[in-house]
C-alpha cells in the first residue's frame, strides 16, 4: 500500500507540474505598427556632356551658341517611414509601407570652352548652384518573414512592391540671367510621374516594452525614374529621356507599436 500511495502522490505531482513545463517562452505580436526615421543615400541620376545653348540675337543676328555640360545627382536626404504589419502565424506577415524618399536634386553645370554669351555663362552659373526639394513618396506592400519571434531580438527580411509618387520633374532643367530672365535647357511636359518601386530590406527588432518594439532596418529602395539621355538639338525642347531604375540605399530607425499579441507557449 506505500509503494501504491508514493506512485500516487508521484503522478499528481506530475500533473500539477505540466503547466510550468508549458511555461511561456515571450509574447508573439500579431499587428504592428511602425513609425521610422530614414537616411537615404544619395547617387547620380543623368549627365549630357555637350548641350548647345542659343542667344537668340535681336533684329536677326547670327545666335551665339555656347556649350554646357550638365549632370544631376539625387541628393542624401533624411525622410519618414510608416508601416502596418499583420502576422497571421508566428513567422510570416502581411505588411504596407509608405516612405517619404525625397528625391532631391542637384545641378552641376560647367561651360566648355570660354563663355561666347555673358547671359548663357550666368545660366549655367544659377544651374549650377542649385538644389531641389522634393517630396516623393512610395507607397507599397508585400511580405515580412521574421526570425526568433518570441526572443528578445527578432531578426527579419521583406520584399515590398509598389508604385513611387514624386511631385519634380527629374528632366525639366531652367536657369535664371542676373536680370531675371529665364531660359529652359530641358523641357518636360509632365512635372509630376508616378513608377513602379521596389524595396529589399534586413533588420532586426528587440524588446523595449510589453508594447514597444525598438527597430532598425537597412534598406534597398529600388525606384523608376525618368532620366536625360542625349541633348537636343536647341534649348526649350523636351530632350530624349528614359525610365531608368536607381538603387536608393537607406537606413531606418523606429519603433513599433504592437496592438496585439498572442501569448506564446512551451511544450
């Protein structure tokens, strides 16, 4: 009978043990929202070695003609992230994102040779000098895989597609004379475009609070944008251009918002 009653007393034992054997390993969040912060890294867009620029001459002269060497470089700028991310199981999640890139630009402009028209030299000049802001926008969707959801650090992947929305025109190319009057090198019928977009990207999250998530992430933003690809014949014309598709790397720092989780459990 003492052997029969240590048995029992062994058994329930047991069962009142197997809860804590079941013991929770971390919560498992299941709809997040992130807010970042970015740093985009700038790169060259185009560059049109010799454009022949007019001075039309009042009363019928002969036009002076000089010529510039353009380029345009997409400048390092700092943007915004905002993201929702859905996790329907424990590793895989649906995500849309929108990310302000920027997308602005800087002119260089050099004139080959010595200046023929004091009024060309001071519009390549104020080309020169000039920056432009923008405020693209891409806004996307796609698929986040994540790693070690339910430890303290949780590595992670996505692939996001879709379109990118930028109010400046990357081909229209104008400068100004000291007097104020205007010349266009390069004219664009449609300052405003919309592309297709990808982005790539790697990161890691780590546990700062029962609803707070730190998050960094580095990411490959792979836009369309529309690029100079020869000079024209004369200045004010729209010059031969083509969708060309930049890699835009930039790094994002943020935190996420977890509105949901799932206790998660060992067995």
């Amino acid at each position: 009978m003492r052997i029969r009653d240590l048995a029992v007393a062994a058994a329930v034992l047991a069962a009142l043990a197997s809860p804590a054997a079941a013991q929770r390993t971390g919560d498992r969040a299941r709809l997040v929202f992130t807010v970042s912060g970015a740093y985009i890294q700038g790169r060259g867009l185009w560059a049109v070695p010799n454009q022949p620029v007019q001075e039309i001459i009042t009363g019928g002269g002969t036009p002076i003609v000089d010529n510039f060497s353009l380029s345009r470089n997409i400048k390092g700028t700092l943007g915004a992230g905002f993201s929702g991310i859905y996790f329907p199981g424990e590793n895989v999640g649906l995500t849309t994102d929108f990310l302000l890139l920027g997308l602005g630009y800087d002119d260089s402009c050099q004139l080959l040779g010595p200046a023929q028209s004091t009024r060309n030299a001071q519009v390549c000049e104020d080309i020169d000098a000039q920056e432009k802001s923008a405020a693209a926008v891409t806004v996307s969707a796609g698929g986040v895989f994540r790693f070690f959801s339910r430890e303290f650090i949780s590595p992670f992947a996505r692939v996001n597609a879709g379109l990118l929305f930028s109010n400046q025109s990357s081909v229209l190319t104008q400068g100004v004379t000291n007097s104020g009057v205007l010349l266009t090198i390069f004219e664009d019928e449609k300052r405003t475009r919309v592309s297709p977009s990808l982005a790539l990207g790697v990161g890691a999250t780590m546990q700062i609070g029962r609803s707070y998530h730190l998050r960094w992430e580095v990411r490959d933003n792979i836009v369309g944008i529309q690029a100079v690809t020869g000079p024209t014949d004369a200045p004010r014309f729209e010059p031969p251009h083509e969708r060309v598709y930049k890699h835009l790397f930039s790094v994002l720092i943020g935190i996420d918002v977890v509105l949901e989780r799932n206790r998660g459990r060992r067995y």
